[in-house]
C-alpha cells in the first residue's frame, strides 16, 4: 500500500483484523481503514461497530485512535454513526483521548458542517477551552481556529478577559505547537483598554526565550499588536521594545532558510518600529557564506535602519560589498550607498566620495550603478555635488546599459552650463540614436533642449537635428509627441519653453519602498505565516478562501475611543492614522438614532432585489463574487467569443426614487438641499497609439438618468482609415457589459478624433476582478482587436432607489458582523456638512439622518449597488478640521475600499 500496489481487494479480510488487542496490529489496520475507506464507502461501514466497541475500550490510546481514525475516514455515510463515540470522547476521563476528539470535530466539520452543528459540537468545544489540561485547550483552540476560518462571521471563538486568562495560564504547560494555536488566538483578541494589553503582554513575553522560531514570532505577532495600544510614554512600552531585539536577533543565527523567513519578518516590524532595531545594526552585516537571497534581504534592513549615528559603519560594510564577485549583490550595494546619501543627509558627502574611489575601480557594472545612484544625489542636494561631474564624463565611452546611458544624458543636460563641451558630448549619442533605447532617446531629446535653452547660439544646429530625428524618422508615438511638442514651443515661445523644461524640480523623498501603511499593518497582524514571507496579503495568494479575514493592527492608546464602552460617541478630533478597521464600539446606534428599538422589534429588511437576494441575515455574497447578480450565468460570451451578437437593449428609464414624507421623518438640521450633479472623472488615455496600430482610446464612466455611460474619445492616430468598430467586455465583478453596439458611424479618417458614448448594463456574467473595479475591454476595428483595462468608479454603479429607512437601516447596521465595518480617512476637504450630503446624493448617496455632538457633525448614509449589495456609512465632519472620518459597513467587505475611493473622489471633485 505503501509502495503504491493497490490492495483494496483485501478490505473484507483486513476489516475482520478489527477485533485485535495487539496494539501495533491495529494501529496498522485503521491506517489501511483511512487509506481505502473513500474507495470502498460500502465496505467501510462493516467498521463502524468496531469503532464505536474501541472507543470504550478501558485502555486510553486505543479510545484516541478509534476517534482520531474515525476523523481521518472522510466517507459522508458513516459520519452519522460517529457522532455517539465522538460524544463520549470529548467527555472522556483522560485528557488524551479528549484533545484527540477536539481535532476530530474540526475533521468532521469539513466533512459535515451541518451535522456538528446539529449535535452541537460546538458548544462541546467551546467547553473544552475551560479544561484543566492545556493540551486539550490548546487543540480545542485550534479546532475552533479552523472552523472560524472557513466561516469568518460565525464568532465562534467568542473571546473575553476571562477565556484570554484561561488561554494564558495554559500557554506556559502545553506544547510548543499548542502554544502557537493558542498565540495566534490571542492576536485575534482585541484588549479593551492598555492595561488589560500591559496584562497580557507581560504573560506573552517569556514565550521569546523558546527554542522554537515558530513560537517566538507568534509571540512577536502580539506583542506587536498589543503594544498599539499602550502609551509610548509608559515605562513598561520602553522595557517591551528592548525585549524584543534579542529573540529576533537569535533567530539569525540559525540555519540560511530561517534566517531568511526571520529577516522577512524583521523588514516588516523595522518598517513599522524600527527603534526595536536601531542598535543592533552588526547583526545585519553580510557574511562571505551567506546565499544570495539572504545578503539581499540584509542590505534591504540595513538601509531601513541607516541613521546618523551609525551610518559611517554602514557606509564603510556598504563599500567592501561593492568589491564582491557576485554582481548582483554588488550592483545592490551601490544602489544601497545612494539610498544612505538621500536618506540621511549629513552623510551624502561621504557617500558621494564613496562613490567615486568605486568609479576609479573602472568595473564596468560598478561604474554604471554608481552614475545612475549619483543622477538620484543630484536630484535631492540641486547645486551642491556638482563637482564630480568631471569624474562622471571621463567614463561615459564605458556606459553600455540604458539607464546608466539615460542617467548620465540627464546629467549632462542638467548642467550643462558647467560642461564646457556638453554639445560634443550629447552629440555622441545622437550618432546612434535609432539604436538607443526609447528611455535613452527621450532623455536625450530633452537634455538637447534643455541645452539649447542655455545656450542658444552654439546648439541651434544639434537641436535641429534632433527634433528632426524624434519627430519624422521615429515610429515610436511618445518621442514623436514629445519632439512635437518641444518643436511647437520654441518656434513660438521660447519664454515659456523656459519656463516648462527648466522649471524647477520637486526633490526625490527618502523612502520610496516602504510597504503602504494599511497593508503592512495587515502583514504585522501575519507575522510568522507565508503572507510575511512574500509580503503579500493571504488573499493574493490563497486560491478560493472565503475564509481569509483583513486583519488590522488596534487603534492606538488614548484615541478616545474605547472598545467596550456603549456612551463612548468619539468627540476627539478626527486622527491622522492610516485607514483602520475600528474596533466593536458596542451599540451606537440605538444612541446616535434617538430610536428605541430591541434587536425582537427591528423593522422589516429592505425589499428585496430582483435578484432574489435578501438582506436578513444572509450574506449577500453568498459563494463570493461569482453569484453577485444571482441567475444562471453560463453560457455568456466572454472576450474572445465573437464580436457578432448584440447586447441585450438597455432599459428605457430607472423608477425614481420616492422621496415621499421620508425627509420629515429626519431631524436633518438644515436639511439636505437639492443635490449636485452626479460625479465624472475626467477622461484619462485607456489604449495608447503605440500599442494599437494608431488608434487611441481615452474615456471616463458617468451615471446619467440611471444609466451607466461609458463615454470615450476615439483618435486616429495612423495613416489609413479606420472602420467596422465593435466592442465587448471581459467577465467582470459587477456584470457590466454593453447595452447596445458601439455608434461609429462615419469612418474615422488619419488626425481625426471622435465622441462616443456607450449605454451599459449589468446583464453580463460574473467574475471577481482584482482590482475588484477593474474591467477588460476588447475593441476591434478593420485593422485588428485590440485589448485594454480601466477602473470605473464604483460611484457610477450607485441606484437611485438606494436611500434606505431610518428603522431598517439601525437594524441593517446592527445586523451586520463588527468585523466587517472599516474607517478611512478623508483629508483636506473643506466642505460643510450639508454642501458633502448634496454633493455625495447627487452620485446617489444618500443622507438618512444627521447628528451634531460637540461641533462634530455626524451624517448616516446609506447607498444601493446595481447588484443589491447595500452600503452603510457613518461620515464625521469636525468643523475646522480639514479631515473627514468615514466608517462604511457591507456584508462584502471587499466592496468598502471602492466604496471610500468614490466618497473621497466625489468629496474632493
């Protein structure tokens, strides 16, 4: 069986080897149970009177094996028969046989999730968290991890001070993979406020000394969490920064794979506190045994914790691997002495000095990145360097790569009122200009301008010639853009061309790598998993899971609000933290609403959309994605399918919105006015000329009279005529396709451009698209198909019907999970609360009630998507503060992000 041979022919004889008292001998025949029982469903069943016999048997590994092999037979008709045994084993005298049936439930529920429930199970497990033993707690925990993964809204891991209390006195007795399970729950917990926090991190902290890693970061994921919370003032905050330094430190002394996942995890926690590391810079040094892959990580840390007061270390380290023999590893050392220069200022002279001892080195891959770093220093210290520009010009016959080629064209342009022969020099590269690549020949064309603008009189031939170059003998649409450009203002205002190529330039920021705030928080609350090692979300790498949660790191200490308090309504000022999902702020509503409803008396859910979905407690998503407009999808073209079939017409009009007596029923303060027109983005280029045999496509979405126009500009940019144009969508996440044909009714001639607008529907089929407003297009014409993507404003798929009433939006909001609600922030908008209520119902979002509590107005709104998904949100105005807090909740959490982008775009527009 082992080998692979087939032996299922020996299921009636082995079956009847049951009944033995030889230990080993059964433990061999429940190992061929599990193998063959899915093969021989019918067979199987002749076991079950065996197990249900062993699992009273008076010796404890024989009852543990009966109920783990039972767990292990994953066959549908005989789960029924398993329930009674598996009972009794998680009420068994020994806690062996019990931590054993605490992992058979999470098995079973996979098989049957429906029949633990039933047989309540569960509540058996949740239990189990309360048992003596801490093996048997620590499985528990991991049962009821696995089973809340699959089924995120379920809160079966109900967490509270004191089950935190009996997860923590287990810690220090179980294993240390039972520990792990037990870590990992306590990273899910939220502390209701920092001392509960100090709390638990003093009763985590001696788990750092364990031997194994796995533990250790799962430790250092909360600790790292918890300490969000805790005021950076308290003396214990400073004491739990130096403890963290030493295990992580350790970790690197292990072998290179480890050592690797610990950097990784060490790049993410020095992002987001990098004082935990600042002293212990050596240990980051390169040593001459280290893999690739682990040198790299290195340098990538160091430069993160490069500051003044060590970066003459770092510089001389930096500067022995740029004599290695990898080049890889040496073309990353350079770069990293040019990311020291601009991170730390003081140290850019001795950087730039570095820097040429390794140009004399004549390498020619060293000499190469270290011009490309030195464009960087000049952009962030203008008039300051510039005295290495000899040394740079004297290696510029050895430059054969095209960024060093374009960094050192850059160059010469730049200063080219310091070089005295700068003509001869960009000269030498217009030799071969149709041979350079195109981010050589348009950093060349501009540095030629650039300077003829300084000195007009001695140029004038060269920049002729490479206008000429640019504009009529290239094919490339963008050089020939750019030449045509340049060409237009100098003949007609060399003032002004001045001005637009000599205008002064922004400087470069220090730190353009980091990890975007709200996903290295996600990567923080993942440490010690896959998702830190690729530095990715789970979701983008996990196929299928409906089960992945955004995690998110708590509020900070004293942010005014508390996680546990009813009254708490936030007054402090809106903070500037990065977007966060807030923790469970207990029942607002009932509150903020002035209504006095009980969860027995909510009104009725909102009707229901055609559809057929429901808003009750049903997720609105069902499956995903995939069923957000419900209905038989199959069988729908994608692109690709034929361009010949018509969409389905477009409806003729949308009900209006009945806005009948509702407005009385609010106290909205000033009401809300007539509202504005529905938001447009300006039209942005989708298909570049170049990348479609000339034809150029820029468009925009808007909502007008209820329906969604795709409206787009049509140029043609190439020598013949085009006709026969046709349209057609990709699957996409709201079913978005065309209403009707694409109208291109008269051909479109060389030069010439064209308005189009396009009626869309939601008729189409379904596909989750990342980003989730992305579309695909497919346009074809005489000449070819060409393929595009743009995002649509998830604004523009807003219904008029979307305002929602006062009773069912209270319960609607209640109703959905605290795990699904997110908060954003909204900065520098300087609009009242009324003129936001008009702007945002003029793109159908639509204010329910508004309340003013200590000069913060606060506006409940509520908004219907083409599909049915309904959006609530919260939106908070501070008068005088420029920023704006906006909390949505949606049973597809995903939708909120979008959601945000809209508010923010219609807000500020």
């Amino acid at each position: 069986m082992t080998v692979g041979k087939d032996v299922s022919a020996l299921f009636p004889d082995v079956v009847n080897c049951m009944q033995t008292d030889n230990l080993e001998l059964k433990k061999l025949v429940y190992l061929y149970l599990m193998n063959y029982a899915k093969s021989q469903p019918d067979m199987a069943i002749m076991a079950v009177n065996t197990f249900v016999k062993d699992c009273e048997d008076p010796n404890p590994l024989i009852r543990a094996l009966a109920v783990r092999t039972m767990g292990c037979i994953r066959v549908d008709k005989i789960t029924e028969y398993l329930c009674e045994p598996l009972r009794k084993c998680l009420k068994d005298e020994d806690p062996y046989v019990r931590k054993t049936a605490a992992v058979c439930v999470a098995k079973l529920h996979d098989i049957n999730a429906q029949l633990v429930e039933d047989q309540g199970f569960l509540d058996t497990l949740k239990d189990l968290i309360s048992d003596s033993n801490p093996m048997v707690v620590a499985n528990a925990v991991a049962a009821l991890s696995e089973i809340a993964e699959s089924h995120p809204n379920s809160n079966l891991l109900d967490l509270n001070p004191q089950t935190i209390n009996k997860l923590l006195t287990a810690l220090n007795e179980c294993t240390e993979w039972g520990q792990i399970f037990i870590l990992d729950c306590l990273a899910n917990y939220t502390p209701r406020d920092d001392r509960e926090s100090q709390s638990i991190c003093e009763r985590v902290t001696p788990r750092l000394s364990h031997a194994n890693s796995a533990v250790v970061l799962s430790a250092v994921k909360v600790l790292m969490k918890f300490m969000e919370m805790l005021p950076k003032d308290l003396d214990y905050y400073g004491t739990l920064l130096k403890k963290l330094a030493p295990p992580l430190v350790t970790l690197l002394s292990a072998e290179p794979e480890l050592q690797y996942v610990a950097l990784r995890n060490i790049n993410l926690i020095v992002q987001r506190r990098p004082e935990i590391m600042k002293h212990e810079m050596k240990v980051f040094f390169v040593k001459y045994n280290d893999p690739i892959y682990v040198k790299l990580e290195k340098l990538d840390i160091m430069i993160r914790l490069a500051s003044q007061a060590n970066i003459a270390q770092v510089l001389a380290e930096l500067k022995e691997y740029a004599t290695e023999v990898d080049v890889d590893f040496v073309r990353k050392a350079v770069r990293a002495i040019g990311r020291c220069a601009i991170k730390v200022e003081q140290s850019a002279e001795r950087c730039v000095s570095t820097l040429l001892d390794l140009i004399q080195t004549k390498v020619n891959y060293v000499v190469q990145e270290a011009i490309v770093v030195i464009k960087d220093i000049f952009r962030k210290y203008p008039n300051k360097y510039e005295s290495v520009i000899a040394t740079l010009c004297e290696n510029l016959d050895s430059l054969d790569e095209p960024e060093a080629r374009a960094a050192m064209i850059w160059i010469v342009g730049e200063y080219a009122e310091r070089i005295d022969n700068a003509d001869e020099l960009l000269e030498s590269f217009l030799e071969g200009f149709h041979d350079e690549s195109t981010q050589v020949q348009l950093q060349l064309l501009t540095a030629i301008v650039k300077l003829f603008l300084k000195k007009p009189t001695e140029t004038q031939e060269l920049v002729q010639q490479v206008l000429s170059l640019a504009t009529q003998d290239s094919d490339n649409p963008d050089l020939r853009d750019r030449g045509y450009i340049y060409w237009r203002l100098l003949s007609t205002d060399p003032v002004a061309a001045k001005e637009v190529v000599l205008a002064e330039k922004p400087l470069i920021s220090e730190e353009t790598d980091l990890i975007e705030p709200t996903l290295l928080e996600e990567l923080i609350c993942h440490i010690g998993t896959l998702a830190s090692v690729y530095h990715k979300p789970p979701s983008a790498f996990v196929e299928g899971s409906r089960g992945v949660q955004h995690k998110r790191l708590p509020g900070s200490a004293g942010s005014g609000e508390s996680a546990d308090s009813p009254e708490t309504t936030s007054t402090a000022g809106v903070s500037d933290a990065p977007p966060a999902v807030i923790p469970s702020q207990g029942d607002l509503l009932g509150d903020l609403l002035n209504l006095d409803l009980t969860p027995t008396t909510a009104g009725p859910p909102p009707p229901a959309p055609s559809s057929g979905m429901q808003l009750g407690g049903m997720d609105l998503l069902g499956g995903g994605l995939d069923s957000l407009l419900g209905g038989d999808l199959g069988g729908t073209p994608a692109i690709g399918a034929g361009f010949g079939a018509a969409p389905a017409a477009v409806p003729a009009s949308f009900s209006a919105p009945v806005s009948g007596g509702l407005d009385d029923l609010f106290d909205l303060g000033g009401g809300v006015g007539m509202p504005m027109g529905a938001y447009s983005p300006p039209k942005s280029v989708w298909l570049q000329a170049m990348k479609a045999k000339g034809l150029e496509i820029s468009g925009t979405f808007a909502r007008r009279a209820g329906v969604i126009q795709m409206e787009m500009t049509l140029t043609n940019k190439a020598m013949s005529v085009m006709t026969d144009f046709a349209i057609q969508f990709n699957r996409n996440s709201f079913g978005l396709s065309p209403a009707g044909p694409l109208q291109v009714l008269t051909p479109l001639s060389p030069n010439q451009s064209i308005e189009v607008a396009l009626p869309l529907n939601n008729s189409g089929p379904v596909m989750k698209m990342d980003p989730l407003n992305n579309l695909q297009v497919a346009v074809k014409n005489n000449i070819d198909v060409f393929y595009f993507s743009c995002q649509y404003p998830i604004s523009m798929l807003f219904v008029e019907d979307g305002k929602m009433e006062r009773q069912i939006f209270l319960a609607t909001w209640k109703d959905i999970p605290n795990d699904n609600e997110s908060q954003f922030q909204i900065k520098d908008c300087h609009l009242s609360s009324d003129a936001a209520s008009n702007k945002l119902q003029g793109s159908n979002i639509f204010t329910i009630a508004k309340r003013t509590v200590d000069g913060q107005d606060m506006l409940y709104q509520s908004m219907k998507l083409s599909n049915g998904i309904w959006v609530l949100a919260e939106l908070r105005i501070q008068a005088g503060n420029p920023n704006y807090t906006v909390s949505l909740k949606c049973r597809a959490a995903e939708v909120s992000q979008c959601v945000f982008q809209s508010y923010e775009a219609v807000l500020k527009n």
